[in-house]
C-alpha cells in the first residue's frame, strides 16, 4: 500500500491526510501557546502601557498569560475539528446526533466562555493595581474601596457569563428566563431576605463611610480593626487578636463607635489622700499636678486638678485630662508618666494616699460591707480609680 493510499484511507468520515493535519494543529497550538500568549500579552501590554501607572510588562505577562494560553489552545482544538468532517457550530448538531458529539460540543463551549471571562476578570486585577498606584495618597480608602469594586465586577463577569452559558450552549431564551425571575423575586427576596439587606448594608457602608480600612470600632459588645469590607460581611482583628466577622446589617444598625476618629484618649480618676492632710499640703499637691499635666506635651491644656470631695476617710481630688493621640500604647505610657509624678509630688508632700482596701460597715450596724472606694462608680458612669 502506498504513502499515497495511505494518505487517502478515509474512515469515520474523513482520511488518514485530515486527522494528521487535524493533529499538527493540536500540537501546534500545545506547543507554542505559552510562546503565543506572551506575544499577543506584549502586544496589549503597548496599549495600555501609557495607563499602566508602573505596573511593570512582567506583572502584565503574570496577570493574563496562563487564561490567554487556554484560550489559545481551545481555539487550535476548534481549527483542528473545523479540518475534520464533524459538526462544530451548534446550528449543524441536530437532536438525532449522538449524545456523545452534543456533550462534548457543550463542554468545549463551557470551557471557551469561562476563559474569555477568566481573561476579562484578569483585566480587572490589572485595573485594580493601576487604581491602587493611583490611590497612593490615600491608601486607606483604597483597600477599602478596590477590593469591594472588584469583587462586584467578578461577580458581575461571571453572571453574564452563565447567562451566555445558558443561552448559546443549552439554547436557554435568556430573555424569558430574566422575565420569569421577575415573577419569582418576591419569593427569592424572602428566601434570601438577611443577604440582601447585608448587600444593601454594604453599599450604605460605602456610601456613608462611617468607617473604612484600618479603623479601629466599637460596634456592640465587639471592638476591633477593621480588614476587610465585603459584599456580605465585615471582618474585624479584635485586641485579642482574633478574627471576628459581623454581618454587615449589624454594622449599621448598631451603635458603632469609631476610635480611630477620637482627637484624644481620656484619663480620669479621684486621687484620696489621708484625712491629716493639711490645708497647704493640699494646695501644693493640686498646684503641682496641673503644673505636672499641663505640661506634658501631649496632653491638651484643658486638664483638671479640683479638690472635689472631702469625706469621713479621705480628701479626694479630681484628676481629668486628654492624650492627644490614637496610639493605645503611647496613651499607656503618658498615663503611666503623669501617675508616677503624682506619686512624687504626693511624696514629696509629706501626705499619703488612703488605703482603699480598707472596708467600712453601714450606719444601719447590719453587718454588711461597702465597697473600696477604688470600686465605687463615678456621676458620669465610669469607675473611680484611687491611686
């Protein structure tokens, strides 16, 4: 038998000459897609690359080289069946051809449509970087805002993906369906009542801003740094270092307080020094702190030292300043500054503080005890602390 005959040999519809091609095609478009790709990524590269805002060719190349392969090697698998004698375009499958040809046929249309999704949400990715370097100023309302948008164009790339699914694979009138879930949307708002108003929650967290990545909030009984804002959720860093999610309904119905926002960082306590304190002592001491506060330099100048409170046990003076800054451990370490002088001073007075664990019984004599005075609650709610 000759080359010739060999070449001619036809069978399952086509000769030996059309499957070889059919093959070269396959292995050609194997072989040479990564080099392909990274041609056809160069050339897009040069028209987007006075936009880019430093994203480098090589950032470009890691975004849309491997979806840009794919597609490259499905579209050899279509130029390869088009050499061959079998149907390729959903127009020439009819309902009496194998079950076997339509699946195939179906999946191969599946998998070209989520790579030509894939290459669009990898074109998102690049957008977002070049935003990101453009957001340089403000970074803060950039890891808030990109990585919402984001996700909201996957989301909406992958819809209209499935609906082109739908439509040119399953011969779905996509039109009608989009009509019938008009019909059926009270019944799926119901269903899906607590995620669509999380959905709504998010675009009113967006809109409004009460807070963005970075703060640090107080929302209920949970109090943490906000990571991440996303569609459903907002996820927190809590001082305990754990990692809290909370509904983002929850995130605007609740009272929210945002500490990132407070100018100064509150200190206030009742200094009690013992009943033999004299009148002078007293004057020395109060002149002293606020001389002490007042001129530390990150304290603002509306500190109080007030004699407030002389009783049975102690005389009492009202000690109320604000730390200029948002550092937690900075205000530690000037609350803890200013306390040590107040120690000095108090010293260096000649006086003493009351001791506070000492208990007292009640005038009706039953017995019962009060609390320290370093426990008992102050007009404005917050503790008395003794020092």
């Amino acid at each position: 038998m000759t080359l010739t005959e060999i070449l001619h040999y036809r069978f399952l519809g086509n000769d030996v000459q059309t499957y070889l091609i059919a093959l070269g095609i396959l292995l050609f478009g194997l072989l040479f897609k990564n080099l392909m790709s990274r041609l056809l990524t160069k050339l897009l590269y040069r028209f987007v690359r006075g936009k880019s805002e430093g994203v480098t060719e090589d950032q470009f190349h890691a975004l849309l080289i491997q979806p840009v392969s794919l597609v490259i090697f499905f579209i050899s698998i279509y130029l390869a069946f088009q050499v061959l004698d079998i149907p390729v375009r959903s127009a020439e499958l009819a309902r009496s051809d194998p079950w076997y040809e339509v699946a195939i046929f179906r999946l191969y249309q599946i998998c070209i449509i989520t790579s030509i999704a894939w290459i669009i949400t990898r074109f998102i990715d690049f957008f977002v970087l070049v935003f990101l370097r453009r957001a340089e100023a403000s970074p803060r309302v950039a890891n808030q805002l990109v990585p919402f948008a984001r996700d909201l164009l996957k989301f909406l790339v992958g819809a209209v993906a499935f609906l082109i699914i739908l439509g040119k694979t399953f011969g779905v009138d996509v039109t009608a369906l989009i009509g019938g879930l008009g019909i059926g949307g009270l019944a799926v708002a119901f269903a899906a009542k607590e995620s669509l108003e999380n959905l709504l929650a998010s675009f009113t967290i967006f809109l409004d801003r009460p807070f963005i990545v970075g703060d640090l909030v107080s929302v209920g009984d949970i109090t943490g740094t906000i990571e991440q804002i996303g569609f459903r959720s907002t996820r927190l860093r809590t001082v305990e270092k754990s990692y809290v999610t909370v509904p983002n309904k929850s995130m605007i119905d609740k009272p929210l307080d945002n500490l990132s926002l407070r100018t100064a960082r509150r200190v206030f306590f009742m200094m009690s020094l013992q009943q033999g304190t004299s009148n002078d002592q007293l004057h020395s001491i109060v002149n002293q702190a606020f001389e002490a506060i007042n001129t530390h330099p990150l304290i603002q100048p509306d500190a109080q030292v007030k004699f407030t409170s002389l009783t049975s046990n102690s005389k009492d003076i009202r000690i109320q300043y604000y730390v200029a800054t948002d550092s937690y451990d900075e205000y530690l370490n000037v609350m803890e500054e200013i306390n040590f002088k107040l120690v000095e001073i108090v010293e260096r007075n000649d006086s003493a503080f009351v001791d506070t664990t000492r208990l007292t019984t009640t005038a009706s004599g039953s017995g019962s005890k009060a609390l320290p005075r370093s426990l008992q609650p102050n007009p404005d709610g917050s503790s008395v602390a003794s020092s």
